[in-house]
C-alpha cells in the first residue's frame, strides 16, 4: 500500500531527476569539410560537451534535418554527432542539431514509426552547426588558361609577321 510519504518521495526522486537534466550545461563546437577537391562528401562534426551535470546522459541522440544520428561517446562528459552529406545535396548555411536523451530518443522513434510529426518531443539542447560551402576548385585550370594564352600570343605574333612583310 502506497501511503503520503511514499507519494513525496516519489515526487521529489522526479524533481530531483528533472531539475538535474534541467541543470546541465551544453556546449558546441563543430567542424564541417572544406575542401571538395578530394573527397566525395560533405562531412559535419559536432562535439558536445556536458557540464554542471549531477548526472550526466549516458547516451545522446541526434536530429538533423530529419535523419537520426547516434551521439558516439567521445570522452568523459564528451559525445560526438558526426554525419555526411553529397557535396550536390548540403546547403550552405546552418544546420540545427537536436539533441535528446534515452527517453527522448524512444518518444522519437515510436512518433517517426507511426508517421505522426516530432514536432512535439522537446530536446534537451539545441545547438546550430554552419557550414559555409566547400572550395571545389579554379574554374579555368591553368593548364587550359596557358595554352589559350599561347594561342592568342600566336595568333598577334603571326598577323603582326604578316603585317611587316606586306
């Protein structure tokens, strides 16, 4: 039999768990690929680090642009969203990275499974990753730009012979 006193705490032991989620502190930094010249696909890191944190999330999950991605631990207090994108497909700009517990990972999965919108499940921090485009290159090689360069050259150097001998 489940009396008052058993009733608070209860109450408090869910407090506790709340405020103490509630209390951590996350922090960003990202990394995104800027060189397109030797490899196929964008990649995009984000490095998560939690602070102030009673208890800290074993596990973290991720939400970008509607994909899911896994929070691979990377350190004590540390995870790592990592996820890759065609170089056709990735928009310049920023990418808004959601982050959820094990309990807002499971609410995800079973909304995404029955087609109803995720819209509803709260993050426990959201942070933005920029990506600023990547450099794909000289438009004109220089190879080809010398040899027009010659052609031209050649084309002056054969009129003006052509003019002195008439």
């Amino acid at each position: 039999m489940i009396g008052p006193c058993h009733c608070a705490v209860v109450a408090l032991s869910l407090y506790a768990m709340v405020s103490a989620a509630a209390g951590c502190k996350y922090s960003v930094d990202s990394y995104t690929t800027t060189d397109a010249m030797i490899v196929t696909e964008a990649a995009f890191i984000a490095q998560v680090s939690v602070a102030e944190c009673e208890d800290p999330p074993s596990n973290l999950y991720a939400e970008v642009e509607g994909k899911l991605v896994v929070a691979a631990n990377a350190g004590p207090n540390k995870y790592q969203v990592s996820w890759l994108d065609d170089f056709k497909k990735a928009r310049r700009g920023d990418y808004n990275v959601k982050l959820y517990d094990e309990a807002g990972y499971g609410q995800l999965r079973k909304l995404l499974r029955d087609g109803e919108s995720i819209s509803g499940v709260t993050p426990v921090h959201s942070a933005y990753v920029r990506y600023s485009g990547a450099y794909r290159g000289v438009w004109v090689n220089s190879e080809f730009l010398a040899a027009i360069v010659s052609l031209v050259v050649l084309y002056f150097a054969y009129t003006f012979k052509s003019k002195i001998v008439s």
